[in-house]
C-alpha cells in the first residue's frame, strides 16, 4: 500500500468534518438573529401592543404604566378601555362620582390588557403596582393581592402572573412576603447590585435591570455620545449581575429590560430573559448573522467574585454612593407616576364622553 492510498480516507475524513463545519456555519448565517436568540434566551415583549404581541409571539409580556397608557391611546384598543370604564360604572352604583368611577377602572385597566394578552402568550404577562406607591410596603402589598385577585376572578392561576414592583428597599420587602404568598414578582427600576443582591436574597422571582437608562445616564454624566456595544455601562451592569447570581447559585432570574439597540441585546445573549420592545424585535428579526453566546452560567461559576451580603444599613449606604442608581431610581418612579396620572385624566375624558353619548338622544 502507498503512502498516497493510506493518506486518501483521512483526506476524506477532513473533508465531511470541513464540510460539516460549513453547513453548520450556512446554516447559522442564514437563521436571523431573534431565532438565535430563542435557543438561548426566553424573549419577552416589552409593550402593551396586543398586535405587535400577535406578531412576534413571544413566551412573555411585560408592560408598564408608560405602555398601557400609550395603549390606551390607540384606537384599536378603545374597545378595552371602554368596557373597562362602563363596567366600572355599573360597578360603582347609580350615586358614585365621575372621580370614584375613574379610580375604579384605572385599576382594572392594567389587568384588562393583561388579560388580553394571556390569550396570545404560552407563559406570564407582568402587571405593575402604583408607582406612588413605591416607598410604601403595605400599600404595595395590599396593591399586589387585588391585582392577583382581579387575575383569579377571570379565571387566571398566579403562576401566569408576575407583580412589578420598583426596586426600592420597602418594593423588595413587600416582595419577600408576597412570594412566601405563591405570588411571583419582578422587581423593576433596577439600576444597581445592591438592589439585584438584595432581590436575590428576598427569594424574588425575576428583576428587570434597565440597560437602556444606565446608557442614558452615562451618556449625559460623560458627555458621551455612544459607547460600542462590549462597553455599554447598562451591558456590564446586567452582565455583573448575572455572573453575581449564577456565581452564588441565586435562582431569581435576570430579565434586562430598557434597550436602546440591538448591539446591547446582542452582548447580553444568553441571559435568562430579555424584554424587548416591538421595533427591536423587528430590527433583530430582520438581521441575519451569526449570534455567538455571551452569558453563560458555567463561566460564571469560574469567576473570582466577592459575596456581599444587604441589610438596610448597607442597601442604603451603596445606593447614595451609587449617583446613577439613585438618580435613574427616582427618575422612573416620577416618570411612571407621571403616565399613571395621565392615564386618570384619559380616563376621565373619555369616561365623560361615554356619559354624553348615552345621555344624547337616539335618532
């Protein structure tokens, strides 16, 4: 036998392995990046759009009080709303006020959209507390049962359910007694470790770390007008995070939320969940190319990382050093409160236009 004869079944060993490499490859680059994105990370919308839900079929939902009053906006959805505002007026009685009745659905309205959406969606909707009520544990929690009461009146077991609540020492508290209920939670307006450790350790369900305001922030604190994805501030602080937990074998799971573009998506592939607002799934659908893997729980467990454990004391003393943490905290607080209090005057117009039209004669 020659040198040459021995040489030909290796030759053609490398050739099925390169050409399987490249089929893999092909079959890679011609997949688009949201479905690369599915194989490793559960994709959740972030929106109130029940259409955009439809579209891009997501496992979860999340929406905000900025997202359902953008909603509630939109001709499409006048229909929700208006049942919300006439059932409430039956509800209310012949005697209540226009203010009382107002009150009553703009607390139904929330979960009426989350209702909507449980329809489409295999998994759970995120259904948020009153931001003003955010400094406030016993409101808060008393906010979360009706909430999950509302939920279990339609017919819709707590499993489906996520409260959100702002990621203020007093929201944390509240969500350690409300998941000792059976009633999940993802803690929201999180900016800082501190918040995401002291989450971790109050057994909490899910936090939502805001990528896009930490880039915000930074941009306007530096004077900066872009960071490359690798160095985006909201990308390494959802990044510390998670290595954090899946250092230390924390099971609450990290959702980043609040993106910007799809570079800060892309670099945070991997996670456990990404919330991801309708024009950016469309972005990452439209995208084809390879999508490589960045957060990875067995990296993470290799990793020198310091364990810190949060009391009040020390919550309190990370967050003032925190400037970012402490302004984007308040910020969104006053921002949410702001779009809940536009909801009620929405509501109060359009409650009023509703009275006219039955008081108006029928022709």
């Amino acid at each position: 036998m020659t040198l040459d004869s021995c040489l030909l079944p290796f030759a053609y060993y490398l050739y099925v392995v390169n050409l399987k490499q490249a089929n893999i490859t092909e079959q890679l680059m011609s997949k688009n990046l949201l479905e690369q994105l599915r194989t490793m990370t559960v994709v959740v919308a972030d929106t109130g759009d029940i259409q955009a839900i439809e579209k891009f079929k997501p496992q979860d939902a999340t929406t905000n009080p900025s997202l359902i009053t953008a909603a509630s906006q939109m001709p499409e959805y006048q229909e929700i709303v208006d049942q919300t505002l006439l059932q409430a007026k039956k509800d209310a009685g012949a005697g209540a006020s226009q203010a009382q009745i107002v009150t009553i659905a703009f607390d139904r309205l929330a979960v009426a959209f989350g209702l909507k959406i449980l329809q489409i969606i295999p998994g759970r909707v995120s259904t948020e507390v009153d931001a003003r009520l955010s400094y406030d544990t016993e409101a808060t929690l008393t906010k979360a049962r009706e909430l999950i009461a509302q939920y279990k009146a339609a017919g819709v077991s707590r499993d489906r359910v996520l409260i959100k609540i702002a990621t203020t020492w007093e929201g944390i508290r509240a969500a350690e007694i409300l998941e000792k209920e059976g009633i999940h939670c993802n803690l929201t307006l999180l900016f800082g470790l501190h918040q995401a450790i002291a989450c971790a350790e109050a057994g909490v369900t899910l936090i939502s770390p805001f990528v896009g305001r930490i880039l915000d922030w930074y941009k306007k604190d530096t004077g900066r007008d872009s960071y490359p994805a690798a160095e985006d501030p909201g990308v390494l602080s959802v990044t510390t995070i998670y290595n954090y937990y899946k250092k230390f074998g924390y099971k609450t799971q990290v959702m980043g939320a609040s993106f910007r573009n799809i570079g800060e998506i892309t670099e945070l592939a991997g996670s456990d969940l990404l919330t991801i607002s309708p024009s950016l799934l469309g972005e990452l659908q439209a995208t084809i190319g390879e999508l490589p893997r960045k957060l990875d729980p067995a990296k993470a467990t290799t990793l020198e990382i310091a364990k810190i454990s949060i009391d009040k004391a020390t919550f309190d003393k990370m967050h003032a050093a925190d400037r970012m943490a402490t302004d984007k905290l308040a910020e969104g607080i006053q921002g949410f409160t702001k779009a809940l209090e536009d909801l009620e005057k929405l509501l109060a117009t359009r409650l009023a236009t509703l009275e006219t039209k039955a008081a108006s004669p029928v022709a």
